[in-house]
C-alpha cells in the first residue's frame, strides 16, 4: 500500500494542507484523482508520495488518468487563494473536472462580431492589423493591451496570433465575455486554422464535462479553448497565447466565491505559463488603461478592417428638459419619431436602446438638469421612498429629499424610471405597420437575440427595442438609425464605475452605426446635453473621456490610485445586519492598518426576499492590507477583493 498528500479541490475543504490518502499503485505528482471529503466524492490532485501515517487514511477511489495536471494549474490556485482571501479548496475547485467545462462546438447557437469574419479573412491584413501583431510579437510584458475601434479586425489579429502559436506547438485559450458569443467564433477557428477547438458550456451534463475535460488534459496536440471566464482553468499544457475579447465586459468578474477578474488570472496565468496575454476591447476599463499606460503595453487600431468607417456619424442631441420636444409621445422624441420614419420609408432598421441597468430612480431637476448627488462620493443619491430620504450607497450619507431645486429654485423635482417593456409596447403603437422586437434579459426561450439573428441580419425586424444586449457584437447590415432614449440612465448609479459604464455602452451602442454598410445616424436623448461623456461617446474620443474620469478617479481615491474591498452581511432584520456591520467595523480598525473603512450603510438593493443587506467598504494604497483584514472577516460575510462595482 502506498499513501499520498492530495489536494483536495472543493469548498467544504477548509485547510491549508493536503490530505493523506491511501492507494495500491505508483502515483505521479498532480495526478487528478477522486477521494472521499467527508460523504462526498470529491476531485483531488496528487501532491507527493508520503511514508505512512499514524492513522487510517482513506483510500483513493480512482486515479482519473495517467496524465498529470499541467504544474502551473496548482500554481495559479495558490496565487487565487491568496489574492482574492479565499479557501485553497475553493481556489482548487475552479480545477476541477465537476465544473462546468469544455465541448466541443456544434451547431452554431449565436453569433458575434465574427459573423462578418470570413470576408475579413480573405482581405489583407490592414496597416492598424500589421503594427499590432508586430508590437505584441516583440512585447517584452506577457500582457498587452489591445485598443482596438469596432470594426478594425481585431479578431483577424487573435486568429493570425492563434495559428502562430498553434504552429509553434502551443495551445490556445480564448475568451469572450458571454457564452453566446462562443460558438461561431469556435467554428471560425475550426475552419480557418485547422486546430481542435473547444467551447466551454455550463448547460452538460456532468458525465460529459468530465468526459470533454479529460480529453483536454491527455490531447496530445496543440488546441484552442473557447469560452467565457471558467475557460481559464482548463488543464490546458504547454499554453502559449491567452485572449480576452471584450475585455472591460463586468461578465470578466466572478461573483461567487472566488471573486476573480479574468483580467488579473489571466495575466498571472500568463507568468506562470509563459504565455502571452492580449486584452481586446474598444474601451478599455479606465484601471486596466492605466496599468497597461504605466508599462508601455498599449497598441492602438483605428483603422477600419472592412469598407469605409464614418467616424463622424450625424447626430442628434434631444434635450430631455424641453418637454415640447415630446409632444406625439412621452418617451420618443419628435425627432426619433421623424428620423424612425425616414430609416423605415428607405428600408433601415432602427435600434432603440434603453438601459437595463438604468431602472433606479434618479432624482432630477427637469428645469435645468440639476440631479442629488453625495457631497462626499459625487455619486447619486438613490431615493427610498419607504423612509423619504436620499441615500449614498457608498458611504452612508443621507439628507432629506428637496421641495425645491437648490440650483434654479424649481419645485419641478422628479423620479425616473422606466422600462423596455413598456419602451417596447408605446414603440408598437407609434409605429403600427413595423416590426417591433424587444431584446433583453426577460426574453423567452426562442426569442433571444442569437436564436434570432438571422431574421435581424436580414432586416426581417424593422425596429429592436432593447437593452445592452444589443451593444455585445453583433453586426447588422441594415441598421440604418440608432435611438437612444435616456443617455443618463446608467450615469444616475450610485458608483464610482457609473460613468466608466455609461460611456461603454454609448460608444458600443453607437458603433453599431457607421461599420462600412453606410452611414446612418444616431439620436440621443438627455437630460444634460453638454455632458463629456456623452460628447465623448458621440465624437468617439476616448482619451477625452479617459482623462476626466481619471482625474476624478484620483480625486476620490477610486480604482487604479486605491484598492477596494467589499464586505457584505445578510441578516434577518435591518437592525441585526447594521449590528453586525458595526461590530466588524471595530474589528477591523483594532487591527491599526493604514486603511479608510467607510460606512456601514445598507446595499444598494438592501432587501432581497426576507434578508437584509448591509455593507463596508474599505479603501488602501497596498492591497496587501486588504488581504490582511479579509482574513479577519466572520465566515458569513462576502468578502469582494477589487470589486467591480459597490452596489
């Protein structure tokens, strides 16, 4: 009988040591193998060959193949476990063959930028494609920043790196943002570079997870690993080149234990692998710009990939304010209405957009604009009308709502909200002898987006009514007008992230338009019509965005001059859960670190179902610190390193 230390991948598994098992034959280290955790069969990975203990250890159920886990996958879950504060067990089990892994593509299920990409392919590489691949090959940073317009070919430049790697007898692993928009881009990989490729799906069965992951582990020729950010941990060997398309997507951020960016994994992945890692996206997160600025590591490509690229797309500013401005209807404009019928008459589609994420209530003043905001945070104050007050989320100020604006002394105050339900419903009866369509997360089986691309693509919808889903990738070749009813909506979050977001969306949703099938136009409507951000998003001028959100980023210690980290409680009452925000406030300042703690205050959804949500923010120059306290956090909190948002 031979005995062994084994890793023990799953999140029961508490400690910081490996277990001792018994098995009958020869075992090699990081051998993936299935032990007993109490009365569960778990995953484990070998550690090393141990004389035998005092005890009866358990034996080893069954030894899952002879190939070895890659060395480096043990390598980034210690990494994990200690950046983000959590267990090795949980870290382990991102590993593990039981987690929603690899399949091969099948049909294609959606579609995404790269549905025009077989034209794109057989074009030649453009001057923009050329400089970049030039900058990455000879990079002397394992991650570069790839800062890429829409249109420009940036998947031409992962598929050209791919099969250079691929050729060098290293695998591949590609992530996009959204499951969605996997499996076309695995069948173009397929087609165009003749490697097995994999896609991640989170809808297998068990048994055929385990069955496609082990095939990955033992796959003795270079392969390409599609999929969103659980691809990461694929038991990939010899890996030479990570991808992340779309790389400021919030999809990126794990919110379940462990709370990992794909961002910082896969850069860590790349030094432990020595693989190179690209980050695509046409607008980059303000922190990964700055980070990647600071090391030379950015490229640049504006240069369109296919046709002609109308960088300046006509557009129309409505002012919100102005309510003579809507009078055929309270939420389209008369000029969305007119420029609507002129796109339909000359066979355009139209794309109205709405934010999702813009249903919180924004307090406004509907004379000059003015809108609550936190004399501490500079967010918005979120009304609650259960109690009458204005609310920071963020750090915890309050104030009563005002009879009167502060700026121009209108009692004109008003709540806002509204939702593509309804956007889609008054859409319908403006526009009786249309089409209408809406597209958001409440959609059917049958009637999302990807299932109906096809009848999109060929115009068969005249006008989609929708939220960001529309802004992820798709191409639409008679898309002649985009309409955007509240530009304000996502700014009114309480967070520090609000305008970063905002301007994402703008700038995506309008470069639907103007992709080198015509010129199109854009109607924006807004409550404040000299914003920068949405003069930013309109005129494409991203270091003009970037430079003021980064000036206010270091003016109220935000993301990338500190770190954050979130700590969230749910208890049974509101009075137990500001109870416990209080006492572990205590605790973390008997512990002297050089760190602001702000708040408690409720979360930004304080109430979900019959549980109350309270919340601490902590601020620090040094990440270590961070760590430091999250190690003295009860086990019932969340703890949140580097949160992508403190709502």
């Amino acid at each position: 009988m031979r005995f062994y230390e084994v890793w023990v991948a799953d999140g029961n598994y508490r400690g910081e040591k490996p277990l001792t098992y018994s098995y009958e034959q020869e075992l090699s280290p990081f051998t993936v193998v299935t032990v007993s955790l109490r009365a569960k069969v778990v995953t484990g990975f070998v550690y090393q060959k141990v004389a035998k203990p005092s005890f009866e250890a358990k034996p080893i159920k069954a030894a899952l193949s002879s190939v070895p886990l890659p060395a480096h996958c043990l390598e980034l879950a210690r990494w994990l476990a200690d950046y983000y504060a959590c267990s090795l067990g949980d870290a382990l089990r991102q590993f593990a063959p039981s987690k929603p892994t690899i399949r091969r593509a099948s049909e294609p299920e959606a579609l995404s930028e790269s549905g025009s990409l077989q034209l794109e392919l057989d074009k030649p590489l453009t001057t923009d494609q050329k400089k970049a691949l030039a900058f990455i090959r000879k990079s002397k940073h394992t991650t570069t920043l790839l800062h890429g317009d829409t249109g420009t070919g940036k998947t031409r430049v992962y598929l050209e790196l791919a099969q250079e790697t691929l050729a060098s007898g290293k695998s591949v692993i590609l992530l996009t943002p959204e499951i969605a928009l996997t499996t076309q881009l695995a069948a173009a990989v397929e087609q165009q570079l003749a490697a097995p490729a994999y896609v991640l799906h989170s809808q297998l069965t068990a048994a055929a997870r385990k069955k496609i992951w082990l095939a990955v582990l033992e796959a003795k020729e270079p392969v390409v690993i599609i999929g969103p950010r659980s691809a990461l941990f694929s038991p990939v060997k010899d890996l030479g080149l990570v991808i992340l398309d779309e790389a400021h997507e919030p999809a990126y951020k794990q919110d379940q234990t462990p709370r990992y960016h794909a961002v910082r994994v896969a850069s860590q992945l790349g030094v432990l692998a020595e693989a190179k890692v690209v980050l695509g996206t046409a607008t980059p997160n303000i922190a990964d710009y700055y980070l990647a600025e600071q090391r030379q590591a950015v490229v640049r490509m504006t240069q369109p990939a296919m046709g002609d690229k109308h960088t300046s797309v006509p557009s129309q500013i409505i002012d919100l304010k102005d309510r003579s401005n809507f009078s055929q209807n309270p939420y389209l404009s008369n000029q969305l209405i007119s420029a609507t019928k002129v796109a339909l008459a000359a066979r355009k589609q139209v794309m109205i957009y709405l934010n999702r994420r813009g249903s919180a209530r924004q307090i406004l003043c509907q004379n000059c604009g003015w809108q609550a905001l936190c004399p501490n945070c500079d967010l918005p104050l979120i009304y609650h009308g259960d109690e009458h007050i204005l609310r920071c989320h963020t750090c915890g100020f309050s104030d009563k709502p005002p009879a009167a604006c502060p700026v121009c002394g209108s009692v004109d105050i008003i709540y806002r909200s509204i939702g593509t339900k309804a956007l889609a419903e008054a859409v319908a009866k403006v526009f009786p002898e249309s089409s209408v369509q809406r597209f958001d997360s409440d959609n059917l089986v049958g009637e999302r987006v990807h299932e109906v691309y096809s009848k999109l693509k060929s115009g068969q919808i005249d006008i989609l009514v929708g939220t960001q889903l529309l802004a992820k990738g798709f191409d639409l070749p008679h898309l002649g007008l985009v309409g955007i009813i509240s530009a304000d909506s996502s700014m009114g979050l309480p967070d520090f992230t609000a305008e970063e977001r905002s301007f994402q969306l703008l700038y995506q949703i309008i470069g639907r338009v103007g992709r080198g099938h015509g010129q199109g136009q854009v109607v924006v409507q807004t409550y404040d019509s000299k914003s920068p951000i949405l003069l930013a998003a309109i005129g494409r001028d991203w270091p003009a965005f970037y430079r003021q959100a980064l000036a206010e980023r270091q003016a109220f210690r935000f993301p990338p001059f500190a770190y954050l980290l979130k700590l969230v409680c749910r208890r049974a009452t509101p009075a137990s859960a500001e109870n416990a925000a209080q006492n572990l406030k205590k605790l973390l300042r008997q512990a002297e670190l050089p760190v602001e703690v702000i708040g408690p205050t409720p979360s930004f959804y304080g109430r979900r179902g019959k549980y109350f949500y309270w919340q601490l923010i902590v601020k620090s120059k040094n990440r270590k610190h961070l760590t430091a306290l999250a190690k003295l956090v009860p086990a019932d909190w969340t703890i949140d390193l580097d949160p992508a948002n403190l709502l």
